[in-house]
C-alpha cells in the first residue's frame, strides 16, 4: 500500500470517527440539561445538531429547530406559532410575580397584546427619534472612554458595555440617574429566569427583582402622570397615553415597561462585550477594521450573527406542522436555537469564520416578522458608536486577566472582561 494510501485511509477514518462524535452529541443533547462546557461553547453541539438533527426531539416532547430557513419559517408564521407562554410558564414559575411579567411582556404575547404594545412603543422609536439621540449618545461613550483612559485597568462589561444600555434606556424612560442603580442587577435576574433550568435561589430572585421593579416603576408612572413629558421621546408617557385610543391595563403598563427596560439592556451589552472579545480573538479582522473604520457597519452585523447576544427563542405549534419531513403536532413547544441558525452553513458561506466585511448578513439576531425586535436600529446605533470610538481610542487594548461568560445559555455574554487600554 502506498503512503498516499494510507494517508487517505487515515483520513478517511478520522472522518468516520467525527461524524459518530457529532451524531452521539446531537443524540444526546437535552436542552432541559446543558453542561457548564455547552455554556462555554455551544457551538459544537450546534454544528451537530445542524448536520444530523435540524429537528431535536427532547424527551419532555419539545422539539429544538436548528436550521436558518426553519427558524425563519416560524418568526413570520403566527398563525401556525404562537409566543403566547402561558401554558409553559406556568409549571415552571407557578403563580408569581416571574409568572406574571413573562406572560405579559411583548415578546411572549401574540395578537391583540402584542400589537397594541408594539404599535405604542414603536411610536417612540421612529428614525428621526432614534437619530436624534446619537449625540447625546457619543457624549456618554466618550465620557466612559476618558474614565477608563484615567484608569487604565478596565472591566469591559462593567466600565463600558453594561454602562452604555442602562444610561440609552434610562433616557427613553427620563428616569432620574440617581435612580437607575438597581437596573442591570434586575434585567440580570428576570431575564436570567428563562434559562431552561433553575434553582430556587434564582426562582427567588427573579421573584424579587420583579416586585421591586414593578413597584419603583408604579411609582414613576405616578410621578409621570402628574407631570407627563413628550410622547414623541418619552417612552413612558407615550405607553401611558397608549395610541388612538388603545390604552394598557396598569398591569400591562407596568410589565412591558420592565420587558422593555430589560430587552434593550441585555442584548446591547452582550454585543458590545462579544464584539470587542472577538476582536482580539480575530487578530485579521481587528486589522481590517482598524485600516477601514467604514467596515463598522457590516462588522456589526457579523458580531450579531458569530455570537448572537440572544442564543435562544420558543413558540409553540398551534396545528399540526412538518419540518424536514418530521411531523410536530400541535400544542408542541419549539425551542429556537437562533445561535445555530446564524451559522446554518447552508445560509452562511464559512459559518464559523468571523469576516466583518460578510454580505449579505441576514442574520436573525434581532428575530424576524412581526416579532422583530422593536429596538434593533437603537441597538446597532449603540454597538455602532461604542465598538467604533471605542476602537479608535484605544486600538491596542489587551485582556489583562480572566474573561468571564455568564454562564448562561439563552443569553450569550460576559460577566466580566478585564483588560488594559493605552
């Protein structure tokens, strides 16, 4: 047998011996027991599933969808997928206050609530509004970035991404500054709450920040109905005067405030925080980006797609539905495993590559159809201003200990990111 023989036997069973490695991780993934290393990186068991099971049975019935054009199929069909959570939450959280804001909130809520939210809402968040807060917006980057200058030892997460979001939507809210201490600690335990697993120290905790959340924004709204501001920037006010005559119930006022709090801060934070990790993980790209600043436009949609702020959505089947020739019958509940999708190598030429120049980049970060997050032009404009400033001051920044995920596995982030700026 001759060397070029061998070798292609060799390689031959090398690829043998990776394919059952994926099948058995796709066989054996429960979405109901992630491991702290699927945390870490789940991307394997992604690429597994995408080969050989796009449609995931687990043994509690649901069924996970791993595939772009599936996932894409279900966010502009809500006849057929329902958000609506409340027959899944209710196990889960009981009757509590956990219970009550994610079977009110926006985003797990189909027609009518859904609309009449959204249409609220959006009304804050036009073109013109969100343009009109770009500078108020540099000035706040650039403040940090003098802070952090001053310091020279930095947390990432802390001093920078998780700053930006509280003080954007903060703003939206016109919430005093001295009172916007608490709200990362919130939005970490209410949305912390939709892991697919939990202790009762994190149910208790949810529990909490739910009831202190809504009981600090009863009281805003009181002080905003005394003294309301413009509709046309003040979300609050805009939500408390409702739209042609649609007006929230106090419940729903007060839920969708805290969904919205919490939405436009998780997700800005995780892009802000991935993409500068990234960065210095990519050294090629960071090169790029620093001979063509211009790039910042299509290197955002990148980030969003090689490490979606967002990993995971749900719906439920409403009839009986067929994926990739598997039957799913109604009343099943569909995990969206939208970190897959965004490297679904049939959407996505060389998926698992970080290229800040892709296009096209339809990525599904910020969903699709009508549930396409409210506030993605707010949340590219935030990452847009703070990577690109961010990168032109400090172009040779460096990690300078541990980096630190959340730990968790539906929202893709930092803890903490310690590292050093000249």
């Amino acid at each position: 047998m001759t060397d070029d023989n061998s070798q292609a036997l060799a390689r031959e069973s090398d690829q043998a011996l990776a394919r059952e490695s994926d099948q058995a991780l796709a066989r054996d993934f429960e979405i109901g027991a992630v491991t702290k290393a699927f945390a870490e990186d789940p991307f394997p068991t992604y690429r597994a599933l995408l080969e050989h099971a796009p449609v995931k049975r687990f043994a509690d019935g649901s069924v996970m969808l791993s595939r772009y054009a599936d996932l894409d199929r279900v966010y502009r069909d809500t006849k057929a997928f329902s958000s609506d959570k409340k027959v899944e939450f209710l196990p889960k959280f009981g009757d509590t206050p956990l219970y009550e804001h994610h079977t009110t909130s926006l985003v797990f809520n189909d027609p009518p609530l859904h609309t009449r939210v959204r249409k609220i809402m959006m009304g804050a968040l036009t073109p013109r509004a969100i343009a009109a807060m770009e500078p108020g917006l540099i000035a706040l980057v650039d403040g940090l970035l003098d802070k952090m200058a001053d310091k020279g030892s930095v947390d990432l997460v802390e001093d920078f991404a998780s700053a930006i979001p509280v003080e954007v939507i903060g703003n939206l809210f016109v919430m005093p500054h001295d009172e916007r201490g608490p709200l990362r600690d919130w939005s970490l335990a209410i949305l912390g709450a939709l892991e697919p697993t939990l202790t009762q120290d994190q149910k208790d905790w949810g529990n909490r920040s739910v009831t202190e959340f809504k009981a600090y924004l009863a009281d805003l709204a009181a002080r905003r109905r005394a003294n309301p501001g413009d509709p046309a920037t003040d979300v609050l006010t805009r939500l408390i005067a409702g739209n042609e005559g649609e007006q929230l119930s106090d419940t729903e006022l007060l839920q969708n405030c805290i969904f919205i709090l919490n939405a436009g801060h998780e997700t800005t934070t995780n892009l802000i925080g991935n993409a500068l990790f990234e960065l210095l993980e990519w050294p090629q790209e960071k090169a790029r980006l620093d001979a063509d600043p211009s790039m910042i436009d299509t290197a955002i949609d990148e980030f969003l797609r090689f490490q979606s702020p967002n990993q995971l959505g749900n719906r439920a089947a409403v009839e009986d539905v067929t994926f990739d020739g598997e039957a799913i019958a109604a009343g099943t509940r569909i995990h969206l495993c939208i970190g897959a999708a965004n490297r679904d190598p049939r959407q996505y030429d060389r998926p698992d590559t970080l290229d800040l120049a892709r296009k096209p980049n339809r990525h599904l970060a910020f969903a699709q159809g009508p549930h396409l997050c409210a506030g993605f032009s707010l949340a590219r404009m935030e990452g847009r201003i703070a990577i690109s400033r961010f990168f032109k001051r400090f172009p040779e920044y460096r990690l300078d200990g541990e980096a630190r995920r959340t730990g968790r596995v539906r929202f893709r982030g930092f803890s903490t990111l310690p590292a050093r700026v000249m």
